[in-house]
C-alpha cells in the first residue's frame, strides 16, 4: 500500500512538473510578445514639449540639464523641459518600447533600431524660428540629422526602405513659428510683412516640403501635432493678458495653424503613395483641462509651479510642493501629470476630433 502510494505521488509530482513547465513556457511567451513594441520604431521631431535633452552644451538659453528640471524622472535633470517625463517618453510607453527613444545627441549602435528623438527646444518650422534663445536644431537640421541616421541604419538592416514602412514618425511643430517668431515683433519682421493668414500658410507650405523631404527618405506613417492653446500658457498670460483670461488673438493662430495643417492631410494622403498622414489635435485635450482643471484634478491652471519670472526655471529655482495639482511645470510647458493625461489622447482619441484620421494606437496597427 506504501509503495502504490509513493508510486502515485511520483506520478503526481512529475506530471506537475510537466504543466508547471508548460506553464512557464506559455508565462515567457506571452511575456515576450506583451514586451514587443508595436511598432519596430519611433522618430520623432519637434520643439521642447518632447526635446530629450538634444540642447545640452548648445549656446543656448534653452537648455535645461539641471534641477529642478527632472525632479520627478527616474533619470534626474536630462535636458527633457518638465519634472518629470514628456509627452514623447509615455507615448513610447503606451506603444509598447521598454526604454525611452534616445536623443540624437546621445543614440548609439543598435539604440538607433527602436527610433531616435531630434527634437530641439526652441526650434520651429521656419529656420529664424527661435534664433533669438541661441542655438537650437531647426526641423531642417533635424531631417539632415535623421538623414545620418539612414546611413549608419544601412549598416545594420538589409532592407532599410522596409523597416523604415512599419515605423511610426511623428512630427510636432509649428508652436515656435508663432510664439517666437511672429509674436516677437523684437526680433522678428514676419508680423510686419504678412498678415497673421498669409504667415499661417506660408509656414504650412514649408512645412509640406519638409515633409515631402521626410517622405523622400522613406517615412510612411506620420503623424502630425497640432499647435497648443499659446494663449494660456503662463507666459502669455504674463505678458499679454490684462484679466488673467486666455489671449484669444494668440489662440487665434493655433485655431488658424491647426485648421490649415487639418485640411492639408488629405492631400498628403493622396500626393504621397503608400504614405498614411493623420493629424493629432494638440489644441483641445490642453484646452479642456484648463477649462475644467478640476474635472481633472488640477488646482491651478494659470500659473507656473516653477520659477517666478523666467519662461523656463532656473537652476534651484523655487518649486511647488503639490506638482500634480499644476497643469503647467513652467511657463510654457506642461507638467508630467499634464503629459500623462495628453499623450493617452494622442495614442488613443477619447473624442472624435482627438485625431483624423487615425490615433497612433490604430497608426501602428495599419
């Protein structure tokens, strides 16, 4: 009876060790696939709302490697322009990349494979956008810099132009072009020649070509963000507004900018075959937090956590204790809870016109 007994509980014990490493087999597998990216890579260009810290050792103003910028990111101060991460970081996390998109300045060897972040503070559609900060990479520089990473990808991919079809490019500028540009009349002469509608589609014009350029070197999912509300940025509060409300005329060339860059995807996606555009609201997902801050879990709305005077904080500048409780980090960019809140709309529209005439979670899919 012993025997049968001891018999049994062989038979027992090694028949779960058999399910047991079924099981663990089946656990690493689907921990593989839930660890695989959505897509193989992400590029990114645009200004300091997903600058990395592509600034660093510039002469420039806008730079931030230094507390209390970073106070809230895992890494410390990086150069990104918040307390935390950037709009750019947590869309690479809802698309699945266990590490942040590296920066230009620091990509190395295979880091490359997953996408690279050109994004400069400062920088803008036009090539004098932002000049009057210092140094920064204009979107032109930013396609030569993406130019040398097609170079170095030659080396490691056998099939560049197909690897590059299933990546995803995303694209936000335009904010500079009018925020230190055209409302700079200082050190601009743009809001003298033109009209605020001729500006508006002379930027976009340029803005195609650079595109076109983009398209050239084998980008074929894009996406495009809008200009945020720059009226009710900190900043243009404290210049501009007499009654602590938005300035409508700078919202005015968001509305204008976005309307144009809108109209023009459907364009793209005829001019450009195999291409697939879609535009990214970047105006309305800010503009309902700050028109109900609360509904969101926001006290303060209108004022910078950081910093009491500069556009941007200085090092050891003066911070806010209750961060999470500010849409703005300082007086231009959005706080990481901000972020959070804005790159899930980006990944996945909550409204209609979050995106058209795709969100990136179904940009990634196609």
């Amino acid at each position: 009876m012993t025997r049968t007994n001891d018999q049994l509980m062989k038979k027992w014990m090694a028949t779960m060790s058999l399910v047991a490493a079924a099981a663990a087999v089946v656990l690493h597998n689907a921990a593989v696939a839930a660890a695989k990216p959505q897509v193989p890579c992400l590029f990114l260009f645009g200004d300091s709302l997903i600058d990395p810290g592509n600034n660093n050792g510039r002469n420039t103003i806008a730079q931030v490697e230094f507390k209390p910028y970073g106070i809230d990111f895992l890494l410390g101060p990086t150069g990104r322009f918040s307390n935390g991460k950037t709009i750019a970081d947590i869309v690479a996390e809802l698309l699945g990349f266990e590490e942040y998109i590296p920066s230009f300045l620091e990509a190395r060897g295979q880091q490359i494979l997953r996408g690279v972040n050109y994004a400069s503070a400062a920088s803008g559609i036009r090539p004098e956008t932002g000049y009057n900060w210092g140094e920064r990479i204009t979107f032109d520089e930013q396609l030569d810099n993406f130019k040398i990473t097609m170079t170095q990808l030659e080396n490691m991919v056998r099939d560049v132009p197909s690897y590059l079809n299933k990546c995803i490019f995303l694209c936000e500028l335009g904010n500079n072009d009018f925020l230190n540009n055209y409302f700079q009349p200082t050190f601009y002469n743009t809001s003298k020649l033109y009209t605020l509608e001729n500006y508006t589609s002379i930027v976009i014009q340029r803005y195609s070509e650079q595109l076109q350029i983009l398209y050239n070197f084998g980008a074929r999912k894009l996406a495009l963000v809008g200009a945020a509300p720059l009226g009710c940025i900190p900043f243009t509060l404290a210049i501009s507004s007499t009654d602590g409300r938005c300035v409508e005329a700078t919202n005015r060339a968001s509305l204008m900018f976005n309307e144009q860059l809108k109209a023009k995807i459907d364009v793209f996606n005829a001019d450009f075959p195999e291409a697939t555009f879609t535009y990214i609201d970047g105006y309305n997902p800010i503009n309902d937090v700050l028109t109900n801050p609360a509904a969101y879990g926001f006290q303060v709305n209108n004022k910078a956590c950081c910093g009491l005077s500069s556009v941007i904080c200085l090092p050891n500048d003066v911070v806010c204790s209750n961060r999470s409780e500010y849409v703005y980090w300082d007086f231009a960019h959005p706080s990481e809870t901000t972020n959070i809140l804005l790159a899930r709309r980006v990944y996945e529209a909550e409204k209609p016109t979050d995106a058209y005439p795709y969100d990136l979670r179904r940009l990634a899919l196609l």
